[in-house]
C-alpha cells in the first residue's frame, strides 16, 4: 500500500488581506479503495484551506486538491516565511500518512494608528498634549513625528524621540508646544497646528527629540497619513494632496485678563478722587475742628497753686479703720499746675465759678494699710474753690489684694478689686465737680498685701491715687 502527495509549487506568496492558491495532487498506490483525509498543519493552518477536505481513490487513480491561503490583514500575521504542511492520512492505512510541505512568503503591510488627545489647550506659554501611535503592520517600525505651523510662532517637542514598535504595540508619545513670547493684553489668540507621523527614515517638519521653530513641511519618504483618530493607512509614496495630519490646537490666554485692566482703571479713578477732592475736604474740616476747639478750651496755666488738703500721711502708720490725716502728702498739699504758663478758661465750676478763673490742677493720695485692715485717704477742696476732676489715675504698684473704693464727695465713684489691675485710670470729658469743703477719698481695704519689685512681700498694702482737673474761683 502506498500513497504518493505532492504541491504544485514549492513556494507561495501571499500578501494580508489578499488571498492565494496552490494545488495538491493526491495518488492512490494501493489495491484496494482508499478514503483520504486532507488537514493543513504548521502556523498558517489557521487561515489556510484544503478544498475538498476529503477524497476517495480508486487504487491507481488521483486527484488534484486546491489549497487556499486567505491571511488576515492583522499583526498578527508576521511579515516572513513560514511552513506549510498538509497531512495526508489514509483511512485504512493511517501507518500510510503522507505530509508534503513547502514554503509561505507572507508580505509586509504598513499601518499605523494615530489620536491626539486633548485636541484642544490652554495655557500662557505653552502647553502638553498625548499622541497614541499603535503599529497595526505586521513588521517592526521606528516611528518619527514631526510638528508644522504656518508660521514661526510655535515650537514642537516630543519625548520619546524615536520610539520603535513592534507589530500590533502602542506608545504614548509626549507633545510639548511652546510660544515665542507672553501675551500681557487682549483676547486670547489661537495657535492651529498639524502633526506628521512618519517610519524611521522620514522627516516630518521637525527632527524627533529636538524642538525647532515650526514650518511647511516636506516629505522626504513615505508618510504615513494620518487623522484625528483612525488608520494611518499603507505606508508608501503618498502625493501630498492625499496628506491628513494629526490637526491640534493651542489657545494662549493673555497673562493679565481683561478684567484686571477694568479693576485697575477704577482703582486710579478712586485715587485721583482722593488727592483731588476728597483729601483737601477732610483736611479742611479737620483743621476747622481743631481752630474751633483751641478756640473754645480753656488755657492752660503755669504755676498754680493747689488749695490746701490733707493726704494719707507717709510717715508713720494710722490705726485700722481710721482715716489717713496730717503729716506730708507724696504730691498733696501745695503742687504744681500740668501745664506751662498762666490762663484762663473754663472748668468744671459751672455758672458759681468766676469766669476766667480756672487753673489746672491736680492731687495726690497715698494710703498705707495693714494685712486685714481698711484705711481712708482724702483730699479736701479749699474754701472758696470748686474742683473740677477730668482724670484718676490709680497705681497698685505691689500688687495687692483687696478693694479699693473712690468717692468725690457724696458720690461714689467707683469699687474695684486690688488684684485685677496694677494701673488704673479714668477720664472724664465733661469735669465732675467737687464742690469746696467736700473731700475726694480712696478706702482701701487690704485683703493681702503684695510683693514690689524688690522680691520680698510687702508688710501692708499701698495704693496711690492722682486726681487732676480745674480748680475754678467761687463767685463771691
């Protein structure tokens, strides 16, 4: 028994996408009736045919069989050579199996697939963009970009320079677009632009890595055409009427916006309002206030004298409870006036004072206590004087703790706790007056006594009290 297989050629070419056929001649050797069973083996069984499939023989007799290869238009598909073998297998005799072979030219394909994303950007200076190129040949490629404008404003950059794909692989290539110069004012302008992609070998309006001012391109190889997103198509001659191109936009937007020039404008108006119009009229009022109220005060005066009074002795210590009499006040008794020189004016007299007659001055009480005890200083106004108080001022130099109460004669003034200040004062606009004979009095009630700045606690409480305003004459 013996079967006998050949092809008709011993080589066949075949391009993806197209289609190609060869023969096989099958012979039965044998004496008896032989059923033949055709399959294609190796890597092109998958697109390739025996047609019919099956054959049966009388012994001595063949057949011719048509072997069809249809290769799809993938990368899959590697441009080169390859194996192709049919097995020829007998029904009664499988020990019989014959596999004739040949060789398989699959020819080269170009196609690449470009996007340009995002197709439109913004930015002062310039701007990055993403070009997706996919190598959809079946042979490998280095591929080139290549940036062109109408024009010399932009300028192009991409990274990686010169990347080389592998059928059926992809790459992200970084685009960068760059302006000459800033744009400070105005409305934004729109630079349009058109990308080139090309195999290695090509130039494409820029040389790949580098960034050179863009321009009319011209092709000096195959150019693969390209579109916004699609097939780049056979890479081949093309005339430059069928061109495409990856097209983009950069939009460059003025570093100050329109506005601000708006808000600016206002902002000098306002100014020149101010220096012009609204400055000297503030001024002027100002100055008229301040003429009015020197006009209106009263003068002030030198040496004056301060009526007589007694204060909390400094010397020697009282009894609790009792109030602080005789000795030298530290600042009572006769004193000198705030201010230099000698006038008149009002004060806190009233229409009983003399008119004229007021005189700055001012009085001061010392009051010593006693952990535990309560000690009055006082400060009487003289016969034929009325007081007319604008300021106190309070020191509790050592930090004592206690209550201090102050009265201007019947009325009392003020309580407040020793703790919560070391300094105290109050001002009045409108004088208090404190008629003559009354007495200005601090109560001190000495809950602990403090320690002063020499470190060492105190054996008693010490407060000071400074009473100043107008001393005016009482009509006779």
């Amino acid at each position: 028994m013996t079967t006998s297989a050949e092809l008709e050629i011993p080589a066949v070419r075949v391009s993806p996408g197209g289609e190609a056929t060869t023969s096989l001649t099958v012979r039965n050797g044998g004496d008896i009736v032989e059923a033949y069973s055709l399959e294609v083996v190796g890597d092109c069984a998958a697109w390739t045919t025996v047609e019919p499939a099956r054959v049966s023989l009388y012994p001595g007799t063949s057949e011719t069989v048509t072997v069809r290869l249809a290769p799809p238009r993938s990368p899959e598909v590697r441009a080169g050579q390859m194996p192709l073998g049919i097995r020829v297998l007998p029904a009664e005799h499988p020990e019989a199996v014959s596999v004739p072979e040949t060789t398989v030219h699959v020819e080269a394909f170009h196609e690449l697939r470009a996007e340009l994303e995002p197709h439109r950007r913004r930015g002062w200076l310039g701007a990055r963009y993403r070009t997706a190129v996919r190598n959809l040949g079946n042979t490998s490629v280095d591929v080139a970009l290549g940036g062109r404008q109408d024009g010399e404003e932009l300028r192009f950059g991409f990274a990686p320079d010169r990347p080389a794909l592998e059928p059926g692989e992809s790459v992200e290539v970084g685009l960068r677009v760059r302006v000459h110069r800033l744009t400070w004012f105005g409305p934004p302008v729109t630079w349009p632009f058109e990308l080139d992609v090309t195999e290695a070998g090509t130039k494409a309006g820029t040389e790949a890595g580098t960034e050179v001012p863009g321009g009319p391109v011209s092709p000096v190889s195959p150019v693969s055409p390209v579109g916004p997103v699609g097939p780049v198509g056979p890479v081949g001659p093309v005339p430059a009427e069928r061109r495409e191109a990856l097209r983009g936009e950069f939009v460059q937007l003025s570093v100050l916006p329109k506005w601000l020039l708006a808000v600016l404008a206002a902002l000098l108006a306002l100014l020149l309002a101010w220096f012009t119009l609204v400055r000297p009229a503030v001024r002027s009022a100002a100055e008229e206030a301040a003429d009015k109220a020197v006009r209106n005060s009263p003068a002030t005066g030198g040496e004056g004298k301060q009526g007589g009074g007694s204060g909390t002795a400094s010397g020697g210590k009282d009894k609790p409870g009792s109030p602080a009499t005789g000795g030298t006040d530290t600042g009572a008794g006769t004193g000198t006036g705030a201010g230099p020189g000698a006038g008149s004016g009002g004060g806190g007299g009233g229409a009983d004072t003399v008119p004229g007659s007021g005189r700055q001055s001012s009085a001061t009480i010392d009051v010593q206590t006693d952990g535990g005890a309560e000690k009055v200083g006082t400060y009487r106004v003289p016969a034929g004087k009325v007081l007319g108080i604008t300021d106190v001022v309070v020191a509790n130099f050592q930090g004592d703790e206690g209550v201090l109460t102050i009265t201007f004669g019947d009325r009392k003034i003020t309580t407040i706790a020793l703790e919560t200040f070391r300094n105290q004062d109050y001002h009045w606009v409108t004088p208090l007056g404190v008629p003559e004979n009354a007495t200005v009095t601090a109560a001190v009630t000495c809950a602990k006594p403090g320690t002063p700045a020499t470190g060492q606690q105190a054996s008693g409480c010490h407060e000071v009290l400074n009473v100043s305003g107008v001393m005016s004459d009482l009509k006779p």
